[in-house]
C-alpha cells in the first residue's frame, strides 16, 4: 500500500516550506535577477482600483509605469546601498543634470491580466555583461520581472534599450567608469545567483522525485482505500 510516512510527511512538508519562503528567488533568482531589499525595485507594490479597465484588467498602459518607477529604484539603489561613495552620480542618472540616462525603447511581453486586488514586485537585471561586445557602447539593456504576488509568477516580461546621454554636451556618451566597475559587479552577482537558483530547483525536484518513488510510483504500489468498518 502507498502514502506518506511520518519522516516522508516532514519531508513534503520542509519541501513545501522552502517554497512559501523562497519563491520569489526560485521564480526571479533563477534567471539571474538579484532579489534582495538593496536589489528590488518594487515590492509588494498596491494595485490600485483605478489602474484596471474596463474589463476589470489591470490596464497595459500601467504595466510600463511599474517597469519605469522600478527602475528608477533599480538605479537608486546604487546610490543609496550598493556605491554610496559615487551617490550623487547615481542620482544624477535619473536626473537631467549632466550624465543621465534616457529610455530609447521598452518591449513588454504580457504573460496574463492582473486583477484588483493584488500586488506587484518588479525586479530589474543586466542583460548583457558589460565587458561584453554585445554590450551598446553608449547605454545597455535591462530586463524587467514583474511579478503578480497573489499569482506567485510573472504577469509581463519588459525590454529596456537604455542610452546614456550627456545633457550639458547634447549628445550620447558612454558608461562612466563608476557605472561600468558596479554593472561588472552585478553581472557577476546575477550569474552567481542564477546558478545557485537552479540547483536549488534541482534539488527541490530531486526530493518531490524521491518522496513519489518511496510512496506511490513503484511497481508494488496499492492504494489504500480505507475501510467500511
């Protein structure tokens, strides 16, 4: 007869556990997004009733909002945690005073329709490694993950072509080297956290596997349907 033992019933349960804690990481880590508070760009953010349309769907017009203020955060987050030593710089970037950074293109790819109510986290990566010939010389491409707490996965997929842009000359100018030595740094991060994310997954499918073959995937396998007495 099959079903779960006591000491199986702990494991599914630890499994379980590590889930509804991590899942975030296991949804957004695993591709490389770093997901920690010094990281994230929205968290938990509100959907407002009034961000829905007619159809009681979270209108596609706001999904570019999030994406945007999250990146200002994204960018903050240099300033205010991660190189405070070059902090005015940083908050510079989302300014237009001297070196800033201007939006050329956005690509959202809609996965399913928020509804009210619910929440939204939003975390950006580097799509390309900054010492990469794919690299743009004057700007870079970021990635966006914005995520439907309530559904637990990603509700759109955003592309962001990022120019920099000297204000006071008018024209491109590439990456200072403040900006380059971080985006290194997080590149080498995102890698680091991708690789660990899956074989956390990994790990997680390999317990699932073995607690199905200890319990009802094997060839002796009865179910145990009770009794009428």
């Amino acid at each position: 007869m099959f079903g779960l033992k006591p000491l199986q019933i702990q494991e599914a349960g630890e499994v379980l556990q590590q889930i509804a804690n991590d899942w975030r990481e296991l949804v957004a880590g695993s591709e490389g997004y770093l997901t920690d508070e010094t990281r994230r760009g929205l968290f938990q953010q509100k959907v407002a009733w009034g961000e829905m349309d007619s159809m009681g769907h979270v209108n596609n017009v706001t999904y570019p909002r999030y994406a945007e203020t999250a990146r200002v955060y994204y960018t903050r987050n240099f300033a205010m945690h991660i190189d405070p030593a070059h902090k005015r710089e940083w908050l510079n970037l989302v300014s237009s005073k001297g070196i800033g950074l201007i939006l050329r293109s956005i690509t959202i790819d809609y996965k399913f329709p928020m509804t009210y109510p619910d929440k939204v986290t939003v975390y950006h990566k580097l799509v390309h490694d900054p010492a990469s010939p794919k690299s743009p010389h004057h700007g870079f491409h970021l990635q966006a993950m914005i995520i439907s707490e309530a559904r637990q996965r990603p509700a759109a997929r955003v592309h962001e072509d990022i120019v920099m842009y000297d204000y006071k000359a008018n024209k491109k100018t590439e990456l200072p080297p403040f900006v380059f030595e971080q985006f290194k740094a997080t590149w080498k991060l995102q890698e680091q956290a991708k690789e660990f994310w899956q074989q956390r997954i990994l790990d997680i499918e390999s317990r699932v596997r073995t607690l199905e073959t200890e319990s009802w995937d094997r060839e002796d396998a009865v179910e145990d349907t009770g009794s009428a007495k």
